[in-house]
C-alpha cells in the first residue's frame, strides 16, 4: 500500500501529496534520480519547460515499467512563451520531450505582470484549451499573488486548480494560501525545504529530536498536515527515502503552532518576488 494520500482538485481529479520536484536536476542526472524515486514509491513527478529535463523525466517513467495512470506527471509553461500562439507550440514541445500524450497537470510558471502587457488572461485560456482536448487533465498557476488570481476569477471561466508557491517555515505564505483555501485551489508549496535553509533551525531540531526523526522530515511533514502538496528534491537516494518516510508519525498542535511561528514574512522569502520577477529565456 502506498502511504502518500491523494488530494482532491477543484476539476475533481487526485493529486497525490507528495511528489519529487526535480529543479536543477542536471538532464544528465534526471533519468537516475527520478527512476530511484518511482523505486522508493515516488507517484508523482514535478518538472516545467524551463528545467530542461523533461525528456528525461519521460524516459524514466518509461523504464520504470508503470502504467503511466500510475504516475501523475507536472510540467509549467516557459516564461518566454506567454503569447497563447507560442504558448500552444510550447505546449506541444512538452508532450513530445515527455514522450507523453498528456500531462496530469500543466501551470502557468510566473504571472510576469511587468513583462510587455502582462497579459497572463490569453495565456490562462490557452491553458484552458488543453484541459479542453484533454491533453492536460488539470490546469493550474504558479507563484501567482491574490490579485493575479482575482483577475483570473473575474475575466475567465475556469478556477485554476492549484497554485504552487514558495512555502516553508521561514515563509509561510498565508494570505495567498488563505485565498486559495477559501477558492477551491489547491497549495502546492516550493522549496518546502527551503533548499536546506530550515533545517537547522533550534525549534525544528528540537521538534525532530523528540519525535525521533529528521529535521527535513519534521518539516515536510508539517506541510503535510497543513495541507499543503510538496514535492522535495534530491539527488541523494538516501534522502530521497527520508523525504518519503513521514506517514507513520504525527506532530501535535503545539508543534505545529510553533513551527508555523518561525515565519518571517517577506524577510523569509528565497525567491524572487512575483510582482517583480521578469526573467525570459532568451
Ligand atoms: N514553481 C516554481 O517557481 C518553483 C520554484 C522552486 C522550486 N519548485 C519546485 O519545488 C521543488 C522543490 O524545491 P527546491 O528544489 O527548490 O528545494 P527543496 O526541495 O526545498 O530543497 C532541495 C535541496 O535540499 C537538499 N535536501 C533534500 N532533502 C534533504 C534532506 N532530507 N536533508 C537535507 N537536505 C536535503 C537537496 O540536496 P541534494 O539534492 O544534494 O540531496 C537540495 O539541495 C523543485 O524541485 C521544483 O519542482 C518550483
């Protein structure tokens, strides 16, 4: 039996909880690292157009010998792409490295509203489309602020099914994740880890040593409980087996409190901030 729950989407489909991200997995080290994950129980893939490891991403999958209904498989839309013409085309390209004929999921990766007209809405219908023909079963955002997804609510159709944030106890992201709940749309939480930047934090070792498990465990296991859809990276199978390990324990409501106090509002943030962030690959 699988431990990982699933989440169920707004558009009724499931998401499976936990995932493996593979952000700046090297296309050279992708297929090994996502085939040790599918090994370990890994369920659920997270790559985008701009990781330049979706081949490989596919070609594990492939050799994993699953059924592909068996793995839910993400992918995002590069930031040189909002243009719905060349978002169509991008799209397409996706697919094809993937070896797939469709992804579980597809996200707008940034809303990029500084960038030419900031017309994230055509971009979005676009997305719409491929939920349409079904070659994306879910559709969904990513780093988008209230006011993006308030936009999306009053001139399209469809409630995106998530949006993937950065989120971690340093940043704990609340107001979106908040609007969110109270929409229908799922949080899926980046960098959950802060790329390692927590974990040695004095309340989370001092939560980990009590429970009798990691500093990263704790952690994700508190997004876990908040709700949240995580997806770790590493390249290094032993964590990749401890990230997986966090369904046979539980942290009570005073850690949970207190882990959630380490935020630091924007002063946590590690990433770039979404109002702002206007890098297009050339
Ligand atoms: N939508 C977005 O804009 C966006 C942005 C960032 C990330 N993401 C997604 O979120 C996923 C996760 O985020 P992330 O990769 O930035 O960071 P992360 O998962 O928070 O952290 C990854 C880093 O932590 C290390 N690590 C992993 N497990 C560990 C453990 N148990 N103990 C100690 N260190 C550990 C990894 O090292 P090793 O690999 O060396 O083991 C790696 O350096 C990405 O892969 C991607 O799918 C999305």
């Amino acid at each position: 039996m699988n431990p990982v729950p699933n989440i169920t989407l707004n558009d009724g489909n499931t998401i499976p909880q936990l995932g493996f991200g593979v952000f700046q997995i090297e296309p050279g080290d992708t297929a090994e690292a996502v085939g040790r994950a599918l090994e370990i129980g890994y369920r659920h893939v997270d790559t985008a157009e701009m990781y330049g490891n979706e081949a490989e991403v596919g070609e594990a999958i492939r050799a994993s010998g699953l059924d592909r209904g068996d793995v839910f498989v993400t992918s995002k839309l590069s930031n040189a792409f909002h243009d719905p013409e060349d978002a169509r085309k991008a799209f397409d390209t996706t697919l094809s490295d993937l070896g797939l004929d469709y992804v579980d999921l597809f996200l707008i990766h940034w809303p990029l509203p500084t960038v030419g007209n900031g017309d994230f809405v055509s971009t979005w219908k676009a997305l719409e489309e491929f939920k349409g023909d079904g070659r994306s079963r879910s559709i969904g955002v990513s780093n988008f602020q209230i006011e993006h997804l308030e936009r999306l609510a009053s001139e399209t159709d469809t409630v995106p099914a998530v949006n993937q944030i950065e989120v971690h106890p340093y940043f704990t992201n609340d107001a979106v994740r908040g609007y969110g709940q109270e929409h229908g749309i799922a949080t899926e939480a980046w960098s959950p880890i802060a790329q390692g930047g927590v974990l040695e934090d004095p309340t989370i070792t001092r939560i980990a040593e009590k429970a009798g498990k990691t500093p990263a465990q704790v952690v994700l296991r508190w997004h876990i409980q908040r709700g949240d859809i995580v997806f770790p990276k590493s390249v290094t199978p032993s964590r990749m087996e401890e990230n997986f390990a966090i369904f046979d324990f539980e942290l009570d409501a005073s850690d949970m409190e207190e882990i959630t106090g380490l935020d630091r509002g924007e002063d946590g943030r590690t990433g770039p901030h979404p109002d702002t962030f206007a890098h297009v690959p050339g």
